[in-house]
C-alpha cells in the first residue's frame, strides 16, 4: 500500500513537471510567435519605405508634368479672355451699366 502510495505521489509529481514544461514551452513559443510577427511586420513596413522613396522622383516628375499642363492650358484661357476683353470689353461695360441703371 505505501508503495502504491509513493507510485500515486511520484506519477502526480510527473505529471506536474510535464504540465510545467508544457506551460512554459507555450508561453516561450507566444513569445515567439510574437517577435517573429514584429520582425515580419518591420521588415515589411522597411521595405514599403524604401518603396515609397524609389517612387518619390517619379510621381513626382508626373505630378510636375501634369501641373505644367494644366498650368499651359490655364495660361492659353487667360490669353484667350483678355483677348475677348481687349475686343469686346467696352460693349460688356455698356451693356452691364445699361441693366444696372436700367435702361
């Protein structure tokens, strides 16, 4: 009976140590998992950096293009109304302090 006592104590006592070792091989492989997940996570925002800053030049080389273009186009309209003003300013002048006194 004793032994089958100290059998019983000495298998819990096992049983305790396999339950330990288990407990902390999960908190350490958590651990882990977690550095590995950071790691991951830094390597892919570096290399999304350094991806943004290979495109830098180029959009904004496109971003500069389009602005001329727009810029070209805005500056053939202005031309394009002080030429209409320089031909028919005078008659718009007329006309609009004729509606506005109300003749």
């Amino acid at each position: 009976m004793n032994d089958m006592l100290k059998q019983i104590i000495e298998m819990d006592e096992k049983a305790r140590q396999i339950t330990d070792a288990a407990q902390k091989q999960k908190i350490d492989t958590e651990k882990e998992i977690s550095r590995t997940r950071e790691d991951i996570r830094n390597r892919y925002l570096a290399r999304a950096r350094a991806r943004v800053e290979k495109n830098r030049p180029l959009e904004q080389a496109a971003a500069e293009k389009t602005w001329q273009v727009k810029e070209h186009h805005y500056h053939a309209l202005v031309e394009q109304l002080d030429q209409q003003y320089a031909q028919s300013g005078e008659k718009w002048v007329d006309t609009i302090v004729r509606n506005v006194i109300g003749e």
